[in-house]
C-alpha cells in the first residue's frame, strides 16, 4: 500500500512516468546555466494513483508535489520489485533531491561530465534508489568508455526493472563510473561525505591555477546527502574537521538526522548535539524545520548559497543543512530538519 493514501503501487513492467525532462538554459551574469528539468506528460497512471478517490491529475496538483511524489512511487515500487533495498530514505529526502537537481544545483544532463558541473554525493548509499530515480527522471545522458556523451540515459527504466540485480547499473549502493551521473562510490558509512571534502578542495584548486579575472572556469559546488549512520563514523568527523579548517565554502552536507538506524532509535548510541559539533569545526549551520515544504527547503538553500558567496575569504566556511526533529530549541546552528518520519 502507498504510503501516501489509499492508493497502490504497481508492477514497474507497466511504469508510466508522470514527468519528462525539460532543458531549459537561462544566462546569468558569470555565464553558467540555469537547468529545470521537470515538466507534467500526462495524468499519473492508475497505479501511481496516490488516493483511490481523487486520482491526481495536472488541474488538481501542484507540479512540484507532483515531482517529488514520483521520485518516491518510482523508488518504493523498484525496491518491492526486487524485493530488496530501503524504500524509506528515498521516499523521505526526495524533496531535497527536487530542489537541489531542479532548482540549485548547476548541472547539464546532458553533459554529465561537464568539468563544471555542481556535484551531487549520496552518501548514505543505501538510499540508491533515490539516486537513480533522480537520473533517470531528470535525463542524464549516458557516456561511453571514451567519455563521450551517448544519445541515451545513463539510468533507463529497464535499468531500474534490475535494481539490486547481478550485473545491473543500480546496484544495491551507487558505484563509480557504473552510469554517469554516480560522482563517487558510497556504500561505507562515512565515505560519500569524506570524499566530497576532496572533491570541494579539487575545486579550489583548479579555480586557484586555472581561473582568471576575465574568466571563472570552476566555481562548482559539492552537495553530499549524509545520514545519522555516516556522521557516527570516524572518518567523517575527521572529513568535517578538515572541510572547516580549510573553510570550503563550496562544500555543503546535507544530514538527515531521521533519529533511526539498523539497531532501532538513535537514543541507543548516539547523543551528540550534532550542529555545535560541526559549528565548533568551523561550519555554518542552517536548520529547516520541514522538507515536505519545499519553500522552507528553497529559502535554506538560497540563503546557503548566498552566506558562502557573500563572505570574505577570511571567514568563508563550509555548509551544513540538518534535517530531524528536535524537541530542543532551534539554535542558528543546527542541520536539513525531517519532519519526524523514521526511515531505513
């Protein structure tokens, strides 16, 4: 049963997507592109249906819910499939997966590798789903061995139909140069955020030696999803420690503090004030109170983007967006906030 009504998921043989990419390119004043992928086809089919009474329809939803409700359906109706996998943290942050692929990040699908292009790291991998729901839905192009761009996605729907299967592109955690548009490996807690450390710091030195002051050849962004799983890590505290010393402003961690893990609630193992951590490393931590509204998500990231861009050199810092529910009082340090929905 759905878990957004009364309605069912179907098998994915029948799949029928209610949104196809769209690109749409709008110059902005340092020369990048402004991408928006999402746009209504048709009438969600029967089996995506998310209430049997009202079926949703284009005259009746707002195409952002619309959007985000089919990176779910697609999502959860791939794990059952396969009878394997975790439909929960797909369903729970494909509203950050929306805003940060249709409405922030700079990101061309179909030029996956293009060298300027923000990245986007999951690194609780076992969310994958969510991953490849999002390529696909969003027409990223694959690329050859070669590199060059090839006139297909990199995650088709029958790629999907073999989600969690030997031999399949979606694997069970994303794996590097598997498809284009998976930016690193991520299976191991820890490694997703560590890795996209590195790869803020690779930006800052290409930008370094290879950007003038008539031309910004890199200034891309890093975006890593991370969970309570990957922040008890060691790995990724030391990661963290290293991103505020080196103050990455171009780096920002989304966390999902679900307040869920393998073991049952968080409050077995782990009790740390998670946003004075990262602010006593340095960080700048904002706190949304709920992704579900994506206009507090929108207003978070906006107002990220702008405290790293408009800071000086000397107090730039790295950004973290926290996601959980609390029943502590909000500081202006705390980080993406979940609306309470426990996912595995």
């Amino acid at each position: 049963m759905s878990p957004f009504g009364a309605g069912k998921t179907g098998n994915l043989s029948s799949i029928a997507l209610p949104i196809e990419p769209v690109r749409r390119y709008v110059p902005s004043e340092n020369g990048r592109r402004t991408l928006t992928f999402w746009k209504i086809r048709q009438l969600i089919p029967s089996h995506f249906c998310l209430n049997e009474i009202t079926p949703m329809s284009v005259a009746s939803t707002d195409i952002d819910t619309l959007a985000v409700d089919t990176i779910r359906t697609l999502s959860m109706d791939a794990v059952q499939t396969a009878n394997s996998g975790h439909p929960g943290t797909p369903m729970a942050l494909a509203p950050i997966a929306y805003q940060l692929f249709n409405h922030t990040m700079q990101y061309d699908p179909s030029h996956p590798n293009w060298p300027n292009r923000d990245r986007f790291v999951l690194s609780c991998g076992h969310a994958s789903m969510l991953l490849y729901s999002v390529l696909h839905l969003s027409g990223v192009k694959a690329t050859g061995k070669d590199g060059k761009v090839l006139d297909e996605l990199s995650i088709k729907l029958d790629d999907i139909k073999q989600f969690r299967q030997i031999g399949s592109v979606c694997a069970g955690h994303p794996e590097y140069a598997e498809a284009a548009g998976i930016e690193t490996t991520t299976g191991p807690l820890g490694a997703g955020v560590s890795n996209s450390v590195g790869m803020a710091m690779a930006q800052k030195w290409l930008a370094e030696n290879y950007n003038t002051d008539e031309h910004t050849l890199f200034d891309y962004n890093v975006y890593a999803v991370c969970s309570d799983g990957d922040l008890m890590e060691g790995v990724a505290c030391e990661a963290a420690s290293l991103g505020g010393h080196l103050k990455l402003d171009n780096l920002c961690w989304i966390y999902d503090d679900n307040k869920i893990t393998i073991e049952g609630d968080t409050d077995i193992s782990f009790s740390e004030d998670v946003g004075k951590k990262f602010e006593g490393m340095g960080w700048n931590v904002l706190h949304v109170s709920d992704v579900n509204t994506l206009s507090n998500l929108a207003t978070r990231s906006k107002i990220s983007r702008h405290v790293a861009a408009s800071r000086p050199s000397s107090s730039a810092r790295p950004r973290s967006l926290g996601a959980r529910p609390t029943k502590r009082t909000p500081t202006a340090h705390t980080v993406l906030h979940w609306d309470g929905t426990k996912s595995n």
